[in-house]
C-alpha cells in the first residue's frame, strides 16, 4: 500500500509538470458542447416528469385505498347498528 507522502509527491510533481495544451475550439466544437448540455437537462427534465408521475399515482391509489377502507368501515358499522 501506497503512503501518503508518496501520493501527495506524485500529485505533486504530476501539478508542476503540466504544459499549455494549445488547443483551438472551433464554433463546431462549441456547438457539440452546447448540444450536448442541452440534451442532458431536456433528458433530466423527462427522467424527473416521468417519476413525477409514477410518485402522483402512487399518492393517489393509496388515498384513493383509505378511502374506500374508510367508506367499507362506515358502511359495516351502520348495518351493525342497524341490527
């Protein structure tokens, strides 16, 4: 196993050996970026609706279940009475 020391000399040395990349970004290569970021938040705007809505059914067939264990209750109750 690796010390410490030797991982910090390693990162080190590897941060004060770094060179300019010189690289050149054409429009096309921004437009790639811009599409690409684009995509991701239209695609975690439908992964977010999509659970959304499994979440809202969710909710509503377990209000929608009390409900009618409650109307079920009621009923029994009021032919007991009844009786």
């Amino acid at each position: 196993m690796v010390n410490n020391k030797t991982l910090i000399l390693i990162f080190t040395y590897l941060l004060c050996s770094m060179s300019n990349a010189n690289a050149y970004l054409d429009p096309g290569t921004g437009s790639i970026i811009l599409n690409a970021i684009l995509a991701f938040i239209a695609g975690a705007a439908v992964t977010f609706s999509s659970w959304w809505m499994s979440f809202k059914m969710f909710i509503k067939k377990v209000f929608r279940l009390d409900k009618k264990n409650i109307n079920k209750n009621t009923d029994e109750d009021i032919n007991k009475d009844k009786t």
